[in-house]
C-alpha cells in the first residue's frame, strides 16, 4: 500500500479545518486564553468546532433583559395582585412560558409557589442574560440565594463534606424541601 495516500486528509476532514480556521479568525477580536487552551488540542476537530462556534454565539449574542426574549415582551402582574387561586395556574404557565425560551429553574422545592413566583417576577424577569439559539443550550437559574440553604435542601453527603472541610463550618441540618415540583428541565 502507498504510504501517501494513508496520509492525505479526507474532504470531511479538510473541511472542518476550514470551518476551524474560518471559525478562529471570527473569534479573533474576542480572544483571550480559553481560544488558546492546551485542552482544545486534545479535543477531535469535529468537537472543537462546535465549541468555537458556541463561543462565536455567545460573543455575538444580545444580553437582553428575560422578560424581553418574548415576543411580545412577558408581562407578569405584581406578586401583590396575584390571588392565592390564580397563583398555582399563572406559576405554571410563566415556567412552562420560560422554558419554552430555554430558561431552566433549579432548586426550587424549599420556595412556596408566592415565593418563587416573586423571584421571577424581582429577579428572573429584568435580569439581563445573553440569549442564545444553540440546540440544547439552556440558562439555568439557580433560586437559592445562599450556600446555608443550598447545603440544607440540595447539597448530597459528598457535596456537604466537602464544603465543611473547604469553609472548616458547621453544617446546617439536611431536610427534605416542603414544596416538590417536577419542572421541565429537571
């Protein structure tokens, strides 16, 4: 067999080095050490695409207020103004609504159903976060506030050891969240 022909790149393979270099010269005014890593050398070309590409997205991508990433905008009604009745309806609706927009909530089973829906209503909606449009890419929001409560509600054994061995704290007592929800996401 000709050694020569062994060594020729396929056309597959030429064209993701073409995507690589077109990819790298669009990152160019935003480089900095992650472009660089001695990690994306290890990484098969096809990989490494997509993570430049990711990269290029989430340069490029508007930081826009969540409440902003619908169209027309989403426009909750005050916390105050919400009956007990409508609530559990109109939490459900805004989750399912802010999934559908690849907004994932996480640790939310210590907050009761007016809690929640405050922190989307104060912090989830006006915060300003890059939307990107990559396949099963999600902004995942995280409603615990404090390492105490993550460590009481969500923290595993190994987490917990680990953070009191890190901070030399006690810990507070593991419970089980009061309020169980299965969210999309999840």
């Amino acid at each position: 067999m000709d050694m020569s022909e062994t060594s020729q790149p396929t056309i597959d393979e030429v064209d993701l080095l073409l995507a690589n270099a077109r990819l790298r010269d669009e990152l160019e005014p935003y480089r900095d050490e992650s472009i660089d890593s001695s990690s994306m050398h290890r990484m098969p070309l096809h990989t490494e695409n997509e993570y430049l590409a990711s990269m290029l997205a989430w340069e490029r991508a508007p930081a826009l207020p969540i409440a902003s990433w619908f169209n027309p905008p989403m426009q909750l009604p005050s916390p105050d103004s919400v009956s007990d009745s409508t609530l559990p309806r109109l939490l459900a609706n805004t989750i399912d609504r802010l999934y559908s927009e690849k907004v994932v909530l996480k640790f939310t089973d210590h907050l009761s159903d007016r809690e929640l829906y405050k922190i989307i209503y104060r912090d989830i909606m006006p915060s300003c976060e890059k939307k990107l449009d990559i396949p099963g890419k999600y902004l995942e929001w995280r409603c615990v506030e404090d390492n105490e409560t993550w460590l009481r509600f969500y923290a595993d054994a190994v987490d917990r050891r680990r953070f009191q061995e890190e901070h030399d704290v006690p810990l507070p007592v593991a419970e089980e969240p009061k309020f169980k929800r299965n969210l999309p996401g999840n």
